[in-house]
C-alpha cells in the first residue's frame, strides 16, 4: 500500500507521478531525474481527484520511500501540518495579488524539515479576472520561470484553457479523468462502508466525484437538498412560486456555505488566539485585535465563496436534471443521473419539447456564469427560475 493507491481510476497518472518522485530522489544526490521538474499542471473535470493528486505527490516528494503513507512526513502531510507543503485555496471567488505575493515570497525559502517545499495552488482558473487590472497570475509567473533551488510548485484547475497560457506553457501538465461509477461505488462500499444502493445513487448523483459522493452517503441534509432540486423544476406553476423558490434557494446555499466553514473558522480564531496569547483571563497581546481582525476578512470572503459554492453545485444539480430530460425526449440510449426519478422525467419529457429543454439548460448554463461575478443572488435566482416556469414567454 501506498499513498498512490489513493487515486481512483488514475492508473496512468499514478504511474507518472511515482515515476517523477523517483526522479526527484535522484536529482536530490545529484541524478539526472528527468522526469521530474519544478513545475505541474493538473488538470482533470470536477471529480477527477486533483486535489487528492497533489497532496499525494507532495507526500511523495517528502517521503523518503517515495510516499508509503506511514511516515512521519507522509503523515504530516495528509494531515496538513507539514512545514514545507502549503496547500491553498482563494479565500474569495479569485486569488489577489497579495495573496500570490505572499506564496511567492514562501517559495524562496528553503525547506525547514522536509526535502523540498511544495506549494499547491488550487483553483488556479482564479488566477485571473477581468475585473483586475494586474492579474496574480503576472506576479506567480516569475516565480515558476525561475524557481528557487528543491521548489516545486503544483498548481491544480479543471482544463488547460482555464489557466493563462504564459502559465500553463512553463508546466508539466497532468490530465486526470473523471472515476467511472462502478469505481467511485466500488470505494464507498469498500472503503466508507455505504450501503451498495445507496453507493450507486451516490456514485450517479455525484458524476463521478468521490467527495461529493462521499458527503452524499453520510450526510442526511446533502440527499435533502438534492431531493428539493430535483423537486424544484416541478413546483414553479405560478410567478409567486418562482420568488419563493429564489428565496429558499438561496437561503438553503447560504446555510450549507456556512456549514463548510463553521468548524474550520472557529479553529483559526482559536489559534490566533493562542498564539497571541489571548486567554479566558482577557488579556490581550499587542497586535492580536489587528489579527483577528484581518482573519475575520479573510473568513467573509471564504463564506462568501462557500456560499457561491454550494449555489453552483446546486445549478449543476439542476442542469443534470434538464440533461436527463433531454435524453428522455432524445431517446437517446444513454443511463440517467437522476434515474430515481425516472416517472418525474418522463412526464417532464413528455409535456415539453427538445427545444424548450434546451432552453432551460441554456437560462441555468447563464445563472452560472452571472453568479460568478458581483451580481445579486436572490435578483438572479428569481429570473432563473421565472425562465424555467416558461422558457417561451421570458424569452
């Protein structure tokens, strides 16, 4: 066993990983290490696991058995307090330039414990915006181009064209695939335990994507929430009922952001906390109120991109249920996401047209990408679904 076996149908990525670690041990005593470089791209669909992918290859990269998982450095860090391996994410909808300067000035430290300091950059699709005049993915670039000695940067986005291209053209880029269903069920049952009805709904539902699927299985709320979307494209019969709709939508995203973020907010206050000092005696060090106050910054932004979140997997959710009611009208001989709700998608089916369908995938597809930006959720959700009620009419 070990930490490679973690990758879900990634055979060919698990073996060019093993392969560039070695080289990494090699070039460490002075080998050549020609698979290896400074730089990686890992690009793969929602599901395809790079996240897991690079918190492997960073345990690879600092065990000395090239990731047995057992270790004292393996362990920590799966468990993410390794001093050498940063993995982040953008508090917000996108990475700031401070946020990429401060990476950048980590990378030109040397290593403290491990053998090199590995930085994964999640989401580096949010490296830049139009909305920025000077993208952090400007300031990130002149780091890879030329990195400080034992500096491995992985950087993590769902394909090649999400990422800037004077970027992704100094990476080594690693394609990942999207686990089959009879994969992803395969490890909920064996490795989760999950009822194997339920590990295949879970498996559907999720496309492929082991996390969500995982949440599904042991999370009551996460198979409630999806059971009111699945329900929601059946209860807008009135104008009223769309507002009301918008309303719970949103509300019910806005719960499950905070949901993701409660436990892992009061931890950081706890440990501001400690290391300022700051005690059940009301004592306060000097510059703690400042870093307090600069977390609670940082965790308006991250509830707010939790919330984003939860909004989107939400629309996805949907667009899988109008998907499926294509392929009903389409007759095409293709398995449904939703196939428990066969009875509901053939009467959907059979009271629309191809035309219509597409439609309603087309209005959700441009929710998407307006909640992406500043706009005004609840405004947003009520046009959605005021389209979804009568495609013909809205438009």
């Amino acid at each position: 066993m070990t930490v490679f076996d973690e990758l879900v149908g990634q055979e060919m990525a698990a073996h060019e990983l093993q392969v560039a670690s070695a080289d990494a041990s090699s070039l460490l005593t002075g080998g050549a290490g020609p698979s290896m470089t400074h730089a990686w791209l890992f690009v793969g669909p929602p599901g395809s696991g790079r996240s897991i992918a690079a918190r492997v290859f960073a345990q690879a990269l600092q065990c000395p058995d090239g990731g047995c998982g057992t270790c004292a450095q393996c362990r920590d860090v799966r468990a993410g307090t390794h001093p050498d391996v940063s993995i982040v994410e953008p508090a917000g909808v996108h990475y700031s330039v401070a946020d990429v300067r401060e990476l950048v000035a980590q990378s030109s430290s040397s290593p403290i414990r491990g053998r090199w300091r590995v930085i994964v950059l999640e989401d580096a699709d949010r490296l830049e915006s139009q909305q920025m005049d000077w993208k952090p993915a400007n300031v990130l670039l002149k780091a890879i181009e030329e990195p400080a000695p034992h500096m491995v940067w992985v950087l993590c986005a769902p394909s090649l064209q999400d990422v800037i291209a004077t970027v992704r053209s100094r990476c080594r880029v690693l394609s990942l695939r999207t686990p089959s269903i009879a994969e992803v069920t395969d490890v909920l049952v064996n490795k989760y335990g999950a009822d194997p009805d339920l590990a295949v709904t879970a498996a559907r539902v999720s496309q492929g994507h082991i996390g969500r699927a995982r949440r599904f299985i042991t999370d009551p709320e996460v198979r409630e929430r999806h059971r009111e979307v699945m329900e929601l494209p059946t209860s807008l019969a009135s104008l009223t009922d769309c507002l009301e709709a918008a309303a719970r939508f949103d509300s019910t995203a806005e719960d499950s952001g905070k949901d993701q973020v409660r436990e892992r907010h009061a931890q950081e206050r706890d440990d501001v906390r400690a290391s300022y000092g700051v005690g059940s005696r009301g004592i306060e060090a000097r510059g703690a109120a400042k870093a307090l106050g600069d977390l609670e910054k940082m965790h308006k932004k991250r509830a707010r991109r939790a919330r984003s979140d939860a909004a989107d997997l939400a629309l996805l959710e949907l667009l899988a249920y109008y998907r499926d009611v294509l392929m009903l009208q389409w007759g095409a001989d293709v398995g449904l996401i939703n196939d428990e709700y066969a009875d509901q998608l053939q009467h959907e089916a059979s009271t629309s047209t191809p035309e219509v369908t597409m439609r309603r995938i087309e209005a959700v597809l441009e929710t998407r990408a307006t909640l992406s930006g500043n706009a005004v959720p609840r405004l947003v959700l009520e046009s959605l679904f005021a389209t979804l009620r009568d495609p013909v009419a809205v438009r």
